[in-house]
C-alpha cells in the first residue's frame, strides 16, 4: 500500500465514521420523537431522514471494502483526483481578495472591527458550518445560526484585517473546545454529543489545510462576501438586521444589539429574528 492509498484509506474510514454517528443520531431521534407522542408527519419524516442516513452509511462501509478488496486483490484502487487544479484557482481567488480589502482599507470609512468580523464570518462557515451541516437536521435554523454567530465572535478577536493576519492556532483551539458555550448553558460537547470527536478532528482538519492553502484574513473577507453575506458580519447584514428590527417593532436598544451584537439579544428573540429573516430573503 503507498502512502497516497493510505490517506485516502484513512480518509474513507474517517468518512464512514461520520455516517454511522449520522445513523446512530437519526435513529434516536426518531425514537424520541415516537416516544414523546409527535404527530405522524413528524415521525413520517424522522423516518425518511433515518433510512437516508443508513443509506449514506452503507455506501460509505461499501466505498472501504471494495477499496481493501482491491488492495487484496493486488490492484491499485483509484484515488481521488488530484487538487492542483483547484489550488491554482484558490490561489488566484486568495491574492485578488487581498488586493480588494487593501484597498478597502485605504478609505477612511473603513471599520477594522467589520472587517474582522466578516472575515471571522468566512472562516466559521468553512472550518466550522459545513463541518457541522451533516448534523443539521438535529437542530433548528435559529440554533444553527446562533452556533455560527458566537463561533463567530469567539474568533473574531484573533484576525487582523489591517496586518492580514490570523492566529490559526487560536481560532483551532477556540473552535475544537468542547467546553466552550455555543448554545444556551450548553456546551459543544453537550450539544453533539458523541459525535464530537470526530467533529473535533475535522474541524482541525479544515484549519489545517487552510494554513496550508495561504488562506489569509483578507481571504475570508471576500469568501464571506460570497458564501454568507446574509450572516452576522456579512456585507447583507446591516440591511436585513435593520429590516427585520422594524418588522419586529424592537427597541432602540434591541436594535442595535441585532445589528452590531446580536449574541447580547434573548436566545428566543433570535428565534424570531430567524423566522423574520426567511420571510425577508
């Protein structure tokens, strides 16, 4: 076996990990729900989403045997494609975003405290999002968001649009801390439970191929700007914050808090926040 075989062997492993702890969730929740009297379209859908998940699992034991198989055999199994291509292309997206916040950065207007934050908004919804969305399901829309958004302002102290500079291993311990509040009085290891190790090293990961692409505070302000203008810190924000504060009727100082801080608002006046934002978009 070479070396490149035994990545993408551990890789595929990692991969059907993930889909078992996926099944595993899935089927608790649809227990939950049977045993808490949930109405039947409910429990009709918990049940779909289960037998999608082992459906995901199964392929997922299925992509490792034929890939061992292969190796028993005395054949060499296809790896992936090769990601030059795809860095190439990252590296020219990574030097035209620098160049566009430099020059944002030459105007007297400009918030450094913004920027931070849109760029710490870029980096959550790739190193901590979509590492997260699999498990999506097992939350709603408004903890999601809430997750991102005090990730968000968890790391936003750790870039420095100005210097184009981020402290990646602060933003890794910060991200993979299971003690750290991301809901409510709840821990992220409280939160995903037994799939948090995994989660935890994934995280990782993503923070590590990061550093290793070039990927620069600068970077994530304009992958922010593609990918999460809608969030916290986006460049959509002020707009849509100050759009749903007067559909809501909030106060002035509610107000504020959505645009500039909304971790500081009632977890439930986010809710409503949430269900203001779908119906604006």
């Amino acid at each position: 076996m070479t070396p490149e075989q035994a990545a993408q062997l551990i890789d595929m492993i990692d991969d059907y990990a993930i889909c078992s702890d996926l099944r595993a969730y899935a089927w608790g929740r649809r227990r939950w729900l049977q045993e808490t009297g949930a109405s039947s379209d409910m429990i009709k859908y918990a049940r779909e989403v289960e037998q999608s998940k082992a459906q995901h699992a199964q392929d997922a034991f299925d992509g490792v045997r034929e890939f061992v198989e292969a190796l028993v055999r005395g054949e060499s199994p296809a790896l992936r494609a090769d990601r030059d291509d795809a860095r190439e292309v990252l590296s020219e997206f990574v030097s035209s975003a620098d160049a566009a916040v430099k020059a944002q950065l030459s105007k007297s207007s400009t918030s450094h405290e913004l920027l931070n934050a849109r760029s710490a908004a870029g980096i959550v919804v790739e190193c901590w999002r979509d590492v997260l969305e699999p498990w999506h399901y097992y939350f709603s829309d408004a903890e999601m968001a809430w997750m991102s958004m005090i990730t968000t302002r968890d790391i936003a102290h750790l870039i420095d649009v100005r210097a184009n500079a981020i402290d990646f291993e602060g933003v890794r311990r910060v991200m993979t801390d299971g003690d750290r509040e991301v809901l409510p009085e709840t821990s992220v290891r409280d939160a995903l439970g037994p799939a948090w190790r995994s989660i935890e090293h994934r995280i990782a990961d993503r923070i590590s191929n990061a550093v290793a692409n070039g990927m620069t505070a600068a970077t994530y302000v304009g992958w922010a700007g593609r990918v999460c203008s809608d969030w916290w810190g986006g460049t959509r924000w002020v707009a849509l914050a100050e759009q749903v504060a007067e559909k809501l009727e909030l106060d002035d100082v509610e107000a504020q808090q959505l645009v500039h801080a909304p971790h500081r608002l009632p977890f439930e006046r986010w809710e409503a926040v949430i269900e203001a934002l779908a119906n604006i978009r």
